[in-house]
C-alpha cells in the first residue's frame, strides 16, 4: 500500500540536493564556532531575516525555550495565545527551564490571531507588587494549531510597538514563517522585523532534515550560544546538517505556494464530506484542522482507519484532524487522501 503521510511536514525526506550537499559538507567543530557551513548558514539566514545574528540549534523547541530563558526572570508570566506551540507542545518547558508561567489568551475572534486589546488584557506591567509581572509576549506566525493561519505584518507591528512601549519583549515563534510569507506576499525580514528574536524551522516546510535557527541581536545570540551549550545542544561537525539546512533556504521557498494549493484543494474535498466541517477559505497555507465532531467517531478513531485501510496518516486531536501537505505529497496524495476520506465517513 502507497503511504501518505499528512501527520506533518516534519515528515519529509532530503532532497537528493540535500544529500549531496551532506555528502560534500566542510565541517569543523562547531563548539569552537569552526564549522564554516555552520557559519554560513547562519550568516545566510540573518541576511534573509535582516537580524543581527543567528544561531543553528536542534529543534524549534531549543530555540523557543531558549528566547524564553533569555527574555524573562523565574516569577514572570509570558502572555501567548491559548494554542500556541511554546505553551502547549513543549513540556511546560517554559516553567521547567525559565522558571515562567503561561498567561494564554484567547483571541477576540476566535481566528488564534491575537490583537491588541486581547493581549493588553492579560498583561501585568507596572502594576501591583504581588502580581506576577509579564516578562515576554509570544507571537506564531503561521500559528499551527489555528489551522497554519497568518498574522499580517501590519498586526505584527503594531502588536510590537506597543509591547515594547511598555518595555515588553516579543519573540516570534516562526517555524512556518515562510510559510506565512509565501501566504501573505511578505518577506520574511518583513515579517519578523518587529519582533525581538524569531525563531524559524528549517526541518519543517522548507524540508531539511533536522534544525532551526533562532535570530536576535548579536548580544542575545552570544548569550543563546551559552544556553544551547547549556541544554546540551552544543554540536560538533554539524556542517552536515547546516548544508542541508542552505539547500533548503535555497531551494524550498519558491515552491510553498504548491503545499498551500495543495492543503486548499484538500479542505475543499473534506468540507463536501458528511461530518466534517472547515471553511476552505480560513486555508491560507499548508495545515488543514477539520472538525469531526458530526461523525460519531473519535477523530483517533477516524485516523486509525484511514491508516489501516487506506494508508493515509494523520493527526487526531479529540475532535479534529490535522493534515499538513509537503513536498513528498503530490496533488495525486491528496486525491487518495479524499477518497480515503469518502470511504471512511460513508462506513460511519
Ligand atoms: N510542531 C510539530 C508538533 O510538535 C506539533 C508539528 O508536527 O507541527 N513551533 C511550532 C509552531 C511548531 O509547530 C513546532 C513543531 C515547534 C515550534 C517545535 O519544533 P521542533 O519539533 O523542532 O522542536
């Protein structure tokens, strides 16, 4: 049976490029700061991002907590979105590592993208002495659990220049920034301009096989340095990894908008279906979350089946599915998938 694998865009494969870029790396120690491909992609992402200086860590979780640590004080609350990654899907690793609590907030229309005022609502700056104090507002961008929808760059600025007026530092949870880019005509520099660090995943849409990067000023990257160091993340011929990581800056952006057309074409199939529910204009890039509620069935019930009878993978959470396109599924897996899906709904 011919696999499709629509539990995440982490699933992919390197590229034949990326493994002839792996083969082929120059590497040094990187602890010793002595990997050239290391260096260059670090210094090619903080061209791309127009921030200071980078850093390659292992994960998006690494880069995340480590922002976290360096942006706040044990006692202090981080003000995020009531879905986000960091305060969700990252092992209380806020509270684990920096000694912080998380302040979710909803968002006023329910879209996941926060505004202003629902942000304003949740800070503790400069009030009473007993209140635990807000250390850093966390944005996401495309925001994951929202459906893979994008905060525009107008409400990114604006979300900033307020938070620093009151001195409050932002960082960016960027794992799908180009995602959100590509979906919003933006640049990524554009995008993460405002906000204090970004951290964006190489292993994720734009398909190398392991790494992120976290950006900020070189003051912030040297002090992240440390803590990566610290967390044990501190790599040696890593060059390896970093050429698959620029072929993947390389390459990979330019053929986004295929998963978002893809992801588009997908919802439009599973909105038709009897007991599924999305609106396919609320897909603006590569995340589908489908209700299933109408079903009768557990969503974990109906992935099961789509793994067992029609070899189509895909993350249930109580009562939705998620489904991530990428570039190891074609417009002919999506197809496969609806169908999957057609037969699925109908035995219930
Ligand atoms: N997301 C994974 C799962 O953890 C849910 C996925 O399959 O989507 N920020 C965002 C917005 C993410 O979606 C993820 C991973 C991370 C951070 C963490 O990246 P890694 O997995 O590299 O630690």
């Amino acid at each position: 049976m011919i696999l499709i694998d629509l539990r995440s865009d982490t699933v992919t494969r390197p590229t034949p490029a990326m493994r002839r870029a792996m083969a082929d790396a120059e590497v040094g120690d990187d602890v010793y700061g002595e990997d050239p491909t290391v260096n260059r992609l670090q210094e090619r992402a903080a061209e791309l991002f127009d921030k200071e200086a980078a850093l390659f860590v292992p994960t998006g979780s690494m880069g995340n907590q480590i922002a976290v640590k360096l942006h706040t004080r044990p006692g202090m609350e981080v003000v995020i979105e009531e879905r986000g990654h960091i305060y969700n899907y990252e092992m209380a690793a806020m509270s684990a590592i920096s000694g912080t609590l998380a302040r979710p907030v909803k968002s006023g229309d329910g879209t996941g993208l926060l505004s202003w005022p629902d942000i304003e609502s949740a800070l503790h700056v400069g009030g009473a002495y007993y209140v635990a104090p807000t250390g850093l507002l966390a944005l996401e961008n495309s925001h994951n659990l929202a459906g893979g929808i994008c905060l525009p760059r107008a409400r990114t600025v604006e979300i900033c220049e307020r938070a620093h007026a009151l001195k409050l530092p932002v960082h960016l949870d960027g794992a799908r920034i180009f995602n959100a880019a590509v979906a919003l005509n933006e640049t990524v520099a554009a995008l993460s301009r405002p906000v204090d660090s970004v951290m964006f995943c190489l292993s994720k849409g734009l398909g190398a096989p392991v790494g992120s990067m976290l950006l900020g000023t070189r003051g912030f990257i040297e002090e992240a340095r440390r803590w990566r160091k610290l967390l044990g993340g501190g790599m040696r011929q890593v060059g390896v990894l970093a050429a698959a990581g620029l072929v993947a800056l390389a390459e990979s952006p330019p053929r986004l908008h295929e998963d978002h057309a893809h992801a588009r074409h997908l919802a439009e199939g599973i909105a038709e279906l009897p007991g599924c529910s999305i609106d396919p204009e609320s897909v603006q890039t590569n995340i589908v979350i489908f209700d299933t509620s109408a079903t009768g069935l557990m969503a974990n019930e109906i992935c099961a089946r789509l793994q067992r009878d029609h070899g189509v993978l895909a993350s249930g959470f109580g009562n939705s599915i998620r489904m991530v396109t990428h570039y190891d599924v074609s417009r002919a897996g999506i197809e496969h998938a609806l169908v999957a899906l057609r037969h699925v709904t109908k035995e219930m």
